[in-house]
C-alpha cells in the first residue's frame, strides 16, 4: 500500500497531515509547502510569469500546471484545493481574475480583469447548518482554445466554452457556450455565430 493510500485510509493520520499542510480555517497552504514542497508536484514553465502579487493559493495533492508563456497578473488568485487548475501556453490571466478548480484553460485563452471561475460550490440544502460548512460540490470547467472573457465576467460549475468563442463584458455563464459564438447577459445567451461558409459573423 502506498504512503498516500495509508494516509487516506486512517483519518487521523489525514487530519494531521492536512494540518501540516494548511492551518485550520484557512485556504491558503503553509509557507514551507509553498516553498519546499509544491515545486516538486507541479508543473510550471520557466518561461511563464505569475505576478509578484498574485496569489497562488496551491496544494500538492491537487494538480496544477502553467504552461509556456503563460501569464498570471497582479492580485489574481488561484487555488486547488478542491480540483485541478490547468493552464495552457500564451494564456493571459487578467488582473484580479479568481480561479478556483477543478478548472482547465486550453491554449491562447485571453481573460480581462476582475473574472471569476469557480468549480466549487457550497451545500445549503440543511437549514441547520451554515452554508460556510456544509459539504462542497466541484464541477469542472472547462474553457477550449482561443476563448475570449470579458472584463467581470462569471463562470460557473459545470461550464464549458467552446473554442474561439467571446463571452461579453459582464457576462454570467450558466450554461456551456458553442465554439465559435458569442455569448452576452446574465444568463449569457448566445448572440452571433460564426459561418464557414460566408466567412461572417451572423447574428442569431
């Protein structure tokens, strides 16, 4: 059996470990994990460039990756603490953009500012018991190729976009968007499409 499989298997081995890794209460993991351990798990390009103020909340038992060329700007935050964040190259991660996983940028995904993708949601479904500690449900989202967000944009669990598809400024995505459209509004609603044909945009 494995190191992980035991630690697994015992639940107050995982509590202590988990304890090890980050503090009650918190998300964000402990600065030695950060430092000695995370480099180790994860995979990130020694010519991508992550913000000296963004913030990397990130866990070894999760996946993360960052491809070529890649950018992370100032005051964005990423955490994979529920589910894997993978990052394609020549992405752009706008400033203030929040990614918590299970999430997946494909290649030359271009983000604005101030957008949010989040995989994770909180239970509320028993009145007795606060929201903030009830049971999480993770949904991956999944953004393909050429993909264009909007400044303030929503993703939300369970989503995904198509390739070069744009998603206007403002948007809230509920439901997944095809390739090759533009989607606006909260809901978002496809507007546009493209056509092979005519070599146009069209509207719907």
């Amino acid at each position: 059996m494995s190191l992980l499989a035991v630690i697994k298997s015992h639940p107050r081995i995982k509590k202590f470990v988990h304890w090890l890794i980050v503090r009650s209460g918190h998300s964000r993991p402990r600065i030695w994990v950060r430092w000695f351990v995370n480099p180790f798990f994860h995979e990130r390009s020694g010519k991508a460039i992550v913000g000296r103020y963004a913030r990397m909340d990130l866990f070894p038992f999760n996946d993360f990756k960052l491809g070529e060329h890649s950018i992370v700007e100032d005051f964005a935050a990423l955490n994979n603490g529920v589910g894997a964040i993978l990052i394609g190259h020549h992405v752009g991660v706008g400033l203030s953009n929040t990614i918590i996983g299970p999430v997946t940028l494909g290649n030359y995904v271009m983000m604005a500012q101030n957008i949010v993708l989040s995989g994770l949601n909180h239970g509320f479904e028993d009145i007795n018991t606060p929201p903030r500690i009830q049971k999480v449900v993770t949904k991956q989202i999944t953004i393909n190729d050429n993909v264009w967000l909007g400044a303030n944009c929503v993703v939300t669990a369970g989503v995904t976009i198509g390739q070069h598809a744009v998603i206007g400024a403002g948007s809230v995505v509920t439901k997944d968007i095809p390739a090759y459209s533009v989607a606006v509004g909260n809901p978002a609603k496809v507007i546009k499409k493209y056509n092979f044909d005519t070599g146009t945009w069209e509207k719907v």
